[in-house]
C-alpha cells in the first residue's frame, strides 16, 4: 500500500519537473566552437617569456623549483662564452604541478608566466613533461596588464 502511494505521488512530480524544463532554452556550449571564457586570475599552461631582442628570460637561478611545492620543476644551468647564464634543462612536470603559482611569483626575472589556456590533455604521460622549447613555443601575445604588473614589481 505505501508503494503505491509513494508511485502514485512521484510519478506526476517527475513528469512535472521533465515538462517544466521541456521548453527551457538549453545551457549546453557547443564546446569546441564556442570555448569558454576563464577568469582572470586562473593559472593554466605554463610558458616562458624572452627578452624583447627576442633572448630568453629565464638565468636557471633555481628559485621557482625551491618555491614549487610538488618538485615538478627540473633544471640545469649553464654559462654562454659572454658569462650570461641560461637554462640548458628546463622541465616542468604537469602530472605532478598543482598550478599554484608559486613559481612565478618566485621568478626574480619574470621568466615564467602560467596562462589561460586549459586544453591539455593526452593519452601519453610523457607528454605531460614540457621542455623549454614547448614552453618557449607555447608563448601567447603579450598583454598589456603584464607589463603593468612588471612596473610595479620593480617599484617594489
């Protein structure tokens, strides 16, 4: 007897709920089309900025893989014949990097920047280790807030 009760009030309540909805315009994006907008502050695909003579920022000075809490970062210095250093190795681990941003606020040069791109994914772990030459690849056009926000870094 309470079964059929329970049946005989659920059933107009679905059917209710489903025809309430029925003509509702949908909410689904179209998403390869139509990619979503992020927020401002959100940390997604790491790259690494140059110089605007087109020589890379980034002086191994080790600051952002000591700053990194997961030890994702991996690098290996080395010295032109001017004396200037440079990153030979530069690795980052994104299986193991939880995006904090710790590594580029720990950078003194500005050379790493996590930007907005979010469509990362693979069915190989190995390529989830990107190099120097990706990120330096990966690079999108500048935006007028970094510069901004470079100012004030000096200032302070």
């Amino acid at each position: 007897m309470n079964f059929i009760r329970t049946v005989i009030i659920a059933l107009p309540k679905g059917f209710y709920t489903t025809l309430k909805h029925l003509f509702k315009k949908p909410v689904t994006r179209k998403y390869p089309y139509e990619r979503r907008e992020m927020a401002p502050r959100y940390r997604g695909k790491h790259y690494l900025e140059r110089y605007d003579d087109g020589t890379e920022r980034c002086v191994c000075c080790g600051l952002c893989a000591a700053s990194c809490p997961a030890d994702a970062i991996y690098m290996e210095g080395g010295e032109t014949d001017n004396g200037e250093r440079f990153a030979k190795v530069y690795e980052i681990n994104l299986l193991r990097c939880i995006f904090c941003g710790f590594c580029e606020e720990a950078c003194p040069e500005e050379a790493i920047f996590l930007g907005h791109e979010y469509e990362f994914s693979d069915d190989n772990r190995d390529s989830f280790i990107y190099t120097k030459e990706q990120m330096l690849a990966n690079r999108p056009k500048e935006k007028p807030f970094k510069r901004i926000i470079r100012k004030v870094r000096r200032i302070f």
